[in-house]
C-alpha cells in the first residue's frame, strides 16, 4: 500500500506544479477530471452492454474495470492535492464507513 499512497502523492506533485493556480482552483479542476473518468465509466459500461446501437459493443468489462481503477485513482490525487495526511485522512473515513456498515447492517 506504501507504494500506492507513493504513486498517489507524486502524481498529485506533479499536478501542482504543472498547473500555478490557487489551491481552490487546482481542487475544483481535479473535481472536473474526476466527474470525467467517471462518464468514462458510463461510456464502457454502455459499451459492454451493446446499449449504443450506433457503436454496437464497443467495450468489454475488462475496459470497465481499467475505467473504475482510473476513478478511483482521480479520486486519490485529489485527496492528496487537498494537502494533510490523504492516507490517514482515507483510512479514517474507511473505518467510519466499515463502523457504520457494522452498526447499522447496511451496505454503504
């Protein structure tokens, strides 16, 4: 996992020093990318169903997965580009949310 939270952090670096704008600005952008991979979810999901009678099955669920993984990565870099501790921060909240699930017999 050290390895992840690795790649995450320099990303997120990276990102910052590509893009001089206010911390609001760089957060709000980040948003926007991950509002996109997330429509790219839609679009390969569509795809494996063969939904799009124009392009027919134009993805396969393997592409769906790579899609999440890209979701779930834009999601991390913009908790690392929001600054403190994004692995602690993470790991906190997923306990929340495993406490949560455990009290209440709900899926989250």
């Amino acid at each position: 996992m050290d390895d992840t939270w690795n790649i995450v952090n320099s990303l997120a670096d990276r990102l910052d020093a590509h893009f001089d704008r206010t911390d609001e600005l760089r957060w709000t952008v980040q948003a926007l990318k991950l509002q996109e991979e997330a429509g790219e979810v839609a679009e390969a999901v569509i795809g494996a169903l063969g939904a799009n009678p124009r392009k027919g099955f134009s993805h396969d669920w393997d592409d769906v997965r790579k899609e999440t993984c890209d979701v779930a990565l834009s999601a991390l870099v913009m908790l690392a580009r929001m600054g403190g501790d994004p692995r602690s921060f993470f790991e906190e909240h997923l306990r929340s949310v495993a406490d949560r699930d455990t009290k209440d017999g709900s899926p989250t």
